[in-house]
C-alpha cells in the first residue's frame, strides 16, 4: 500500500487555483521530488498534506486513511509526518536536545531518559554528538538545519516532507545537509522532497514530478524527466536551471 495518495487536489487562494487536480502517490521508501518554477504550487501540495491548508476537492490519504477528511484528528496525522522547511524554525531559547527531545516528550509521551538517549543517538548519527548543549545561535546554518532534521526524525515519522531544507543556506553548508537527505533515504525513509538543487535531485529521487502552474505535468524516474521528458513545458523548465 502507498504511503501516500493524493487524489484530484484542487487548492485556489482568492480565486487563483494554485493546484489543478494534483494525483500523487508515494510509496515506501521512494524518495518523490517536486520541481518547478517558484510559485508552481509545490509548497502548498506539501502544507495541504501537512493539513496546514484544507483542499478545496479531492481527498489525500496516509497509510490507506484518509486525512482531508474533516472529522481527522489533526494532531494525529501530524504526529506520522516529519516537516522540515527553508527557514529552521528551532526554538532559539532552548538548547539542540531540548529542541529535539520536546515532541517526543510533549506528543509521544516518551519519558525524558528515553528521548535524550534517543536524541543522542541521533546526533551522533549525523555527526553532531558534541552540540547537545550548544544554542542555535551557537551553530552555522548548516547545522541548525540538520538539527531541524534530526527533530523532525525523532517522532519516528512514517513519511518526510522536506521543503526547500537547502535553499536559506550558504553553498558551502548545502552539502552537509544534502548528505543526511542522502542517509535518510539509504535507512529506507520515505520522503516528499522540493529541491532547487538538479544534480542532487537527480541522484536522490526514485520519482520526479514538475510541477507548471498548480498541474503536475509529468513524473517519471529521473532518468527520464532530465534526459527525455515527454512534456515541452518540461523541457523549458529544464534547459534554464540545467
Ligand atoms: P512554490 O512552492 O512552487 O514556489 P507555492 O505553493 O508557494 O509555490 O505558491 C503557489 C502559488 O500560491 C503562488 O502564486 C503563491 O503566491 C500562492 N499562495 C501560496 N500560499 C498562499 C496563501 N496563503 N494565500 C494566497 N496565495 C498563496
Ligand atoms: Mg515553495
């Protein structure tokens, strides 16, 4: 069963329809990329996902359930999704581990021990072992947003929506943080990424999909979206961030 399905998702913000009747699915373990031109929709595919914005049709299922459904529980789709975003959002009053052990602590009850252990691991995992005490404002960008990853992977998520995670960084920082997108998806982690980042999309994606204007064009592995798409429209896209 897919992870995820989207199902004819329409969204329109004052009368301008941002997604036309997006069909999406993702299953375990692949790694989706989202590309397009700045303002093509891909962000609120991923916060209609999120439930950070209601679809005005069509349905999105996790794991077989469905989430646009207005009777769900909000907080309990929330909890399966691990969400990070171009801005690190870390609270700049707590510390790295307290960063990344409060919702395991607050929303999956986990005991303090327990979700220190487990931050631990996690830090040391992707080379942070020694910042557990450092403040954000104590770490370069980089890092601030591998932090933001690590927080986000210590809910244990079923599936990843990585918006943009490189886009706020410095180039030299990208590729610290382009190589724990890698990890994660070697550790089998299923995630819907957006990436201006070609070469490393190219790489990474089991799918491709480009998105023109709120229409998903066309997806394909990324052999086939970067070599021979079928789409004109593609094509174009291509050729100027190629
Ligand atoms: P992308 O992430 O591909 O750059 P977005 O999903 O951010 O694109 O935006 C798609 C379109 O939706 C843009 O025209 C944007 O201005 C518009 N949009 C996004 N969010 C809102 C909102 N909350 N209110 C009004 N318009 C919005
Ligand atoms: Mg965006």
């Amino acid at each position: 069963m897919s992870v995820l399905t989207i199902d004819g998702v329409w969204k329109t913000f004052h009368g301008h329809s941002v997604l036309r009747g997006i069909d999406l699915e993702v299953d375990p373990h692949e790694v989706v990329s989202l590309i397009g031109a700045s303002g093509s929709g891909k962000s609120t595919l991923l916060r209609c996902v999120n439930l950070l914005e209601t679809v005005d049709d069509g349905t999105i299922f996790l794991d077989g359930a469905e989430i646009t459904d207005p009777r769900v529980n909000v907080d309990d789709v929330r909890k399966r999704l691990g969400i990070v975003f171009q801005s690190f959002n870390l609270f700049p009053h707590m510390t790295v581990l307290d960063n990344i052990t409060l919702a395991p602590r607050q929303v999956h009850n986990a005991g303090r021990a327990q979700a220190e252990e487990q931050a631990h691991d996690l830090l040391a995992r992707f080379g942070l072992a020694e910042k557990a005490r450092a403040y954000p404002d104590q770490l370069s960008g980089g890092q601030q947003q591998r932090v933001a990853i690590i927080r986000a992977l210590a809910t244990q998520p079923r599936l990843m929506l990585l918006d943009e995670v490189t886009s706020a960084l410095d180039p030299e920082l990208v590729r610290e943080v382009l190589g724990i997108i890698r990890e994660l998806k070697e550790s089998g982690m299923t995630m819907v990424i957006t990436t201006h980042e070609m070469g490393f999309c190219r790489d990474i994606s089991d799918t491709v999909c480009f998105l023109d204007g709120g229409v998903l064009v066309e997806q394909g592995p990324p052999e086939k979206i970067f070599t021979d798409p079928e789409h004109a429209r593609t094509r174009e896209f291509l050729s100027g961030v190629l």
